[in-house]
C-alpha cells in the first residue's frame, strides 16, 4: 500500500496519477476529498484529514510500507515561523512510519550544507534531519526554484512584458520542473528494493540567470519580455502588506537571500533533469500566457 499526501496540489497530483497508472494500492489523504478526481476516488482509499495530524496519519499508514511526503505551504499568517511549523507538521508521520517500517519519499530543498540561514530551505533540511534521525528509510528530493512559481507571474507577463522577483538578475538560480519531480518520486515508490537514506538532487540541465529566463521566456513567446529585481527588502515589505506576519516575511527573505548566496551550490547534484527551462516554456508556460 502506498499512502500520497497533497494528492490535489501541484507535486503529489502528478505522482498519484503515476501511481494510479502502476495498478499498485494507493490510499491518499485529503483535506478536501471533493477536489479529488472522479479516478481517484474509484481507484483508491480516501482518507479525509490533515496528514499533519498525529491521528489521521497514524490510520494512513495502517497496512501501508510507501509513502510520499510533501509538507504544504505554511500560512502566510503564522507567529512561529517556517521551521518550527515543517517540524511540527511532519513529527506524528516520522514517528509512525520508522515505527511500521515505511518507506518514505519526501519533497525538501537542495542546499544541504549550506554554512548559514536559509529560511524556508532551513526548515526543509530541520524536517529531513528528523526522519533521518529516527531511522527511516528515506529518500530526500532535493529541489531547486520551481519552474511552475514562474507560472504566477503570467497577467504581469501578459499585460506588462515583464516578470520580478528579488533574486540576483546575473546570478544563476538553478531550477526544476514538477513533472520530473513527480516522476521520479512514482519511480522510487515503486521500486521496493532501496533502504537506509539518502538525497536525491534534481536540477534542470540549464542553469539561467533570471535575465537569461527572460530571454529565454521571449524566444517562447515570440516578444520581449524582460526581467525587473525587486529589492529585497521591498519583497519582505510587500509580503506583509499582503498580510504575512513578520515571522514568515522574513523567512521568505531570508531563503531569497541564501538562494542570492548560492544556497543550492552548497550540494552536488548530477547532469541534470529532463526538463529544461526553455522546453518547459513551450510545454508550460507559453500555454499559460495565450490562455
């Protein structure tokens, strides 16, 4: 039995319909079972909750030994901060599953070794230290920037020409597509012969500076579309004016910061994904624009 948390969310929607497609039992967890699809609900076990919840995971893992892991988006409107809440989230399921022997695939961020803070990319590498320590069989995804976040900025790049962000427009910011990560998650679910743990970078065969995405996003689109940094300290203001609490403002800055720092050379990764920036553009994002 394989057990998908976020089976409605970007990630865990594409690894459950590879899982799905295996013929293997799958049972997911679901705040909202109505978003699910009318296959997942004749094809696998629904169970409705929180899988932050000490109860709700302990049912999901009954009779289970897989399970793929993603911890989702704290709320912009939390006092505690990042890595308080990824810790949390995740001790009832760490506990559970080194308890039942289940193997666990689980979405963090590349960077591991990184010498300082890191904000939302420390409090994933604090949550894979816990499953880690406590003897389960693990394997870390390590990612980059999601392409797919690019995808927000779709109106501005419609209406303007332009996207922002506040990382360094000449410095490169390694990236990842979702469909690879979702891939490779479904491969190693599937595959029931590797124990212990270990990390598993995936990074995009290009590495483009934000400027260089520009150029790349204007081949895509046939325009000019240019890249606009946004100083850091105006993109910890503007969160807060959106109604971020000044904890997860500034772990939001503080990850931005260290990703300006080179955070993600920190940890080696391999050749690359299948997915590059500029295919991803064609496949993604050019659709997302002329919509």
């Amino acid at each position: 039995m394989i057990v998908i948390t976020t089976p409605t969310g970007d990630i865990g929607r594409q690894v459950l319909d590879h899982v799905l497609d295996s013929g293997e039992a799958v049972r997911v967890i679901a705040r909202d079972p109505s978003r699910l699809s009318a296959r997942v609900h004749a094809q696998a076990e629904v169970l409705e909750g929180s899988h932050g919840d000490a109860d709700t995971i302990t049912k999901a893992l009954e009779g289970a030994d897989r399970m793929f892991w993603l911890v989702p988006p704290a709320a912009f409107t939390r006092t505690d901060g990042a890595r308080r809440y990824y810790v949390e989230f995740t001790r009832a399921a760490c506990r559970t599953a080194a308890s039942r022997g289940v193997r666990v695939v689980g979405v963090t961020s590349l960077g591991h070794g990184y010498q300082g803070e890191a904000g939302l990319l420390s409090a994933a590498l604090a949550m894979d230290e816990l499953f880690e320590g406590s003897g389960v069989h693990y394997r870390a995804l390590a990612l980059p920037f999601f392409m797919e976040n690019l995808l927000r900025q779709a109106p501005a790049i419609t209406e303007q020409g332009t996207f922002s962000m506040a990382n360094a427009a000449d410095r490169p910011l390694p990236t990842v597509a979702t469909r690879d990560v979702a891939a490779t998650a479904a491969a190693l679910l599937l595959d029931t012969s590797w124990s212990g743990h270990a990390r598993v970078a995936l990074v995009s065969p290009d590495n483009l500076t934000p400027d260089a995405m520009a150029e790349a996003i204007s081949d895509a689109l046939g325009r000019t579309v240019r890249y606009r940094q946004t100083p850091l300290a105006d993109y910890q203001a503007a969160m807060v004016q959106r109604g971020a609490s000044q904890a997860m403002a500034q772990d939001f800055a503080v990850m931005v910061e260290a990703q300006n720092n080179g955070v993600y050379d920190a940890e080696a990764h391999g050749p690359g994904t299948a997915t590059g920036f500029r295919q991803w553009c064609q496949d993604t994002l050019k659709p997302a624009v002329q919509s």
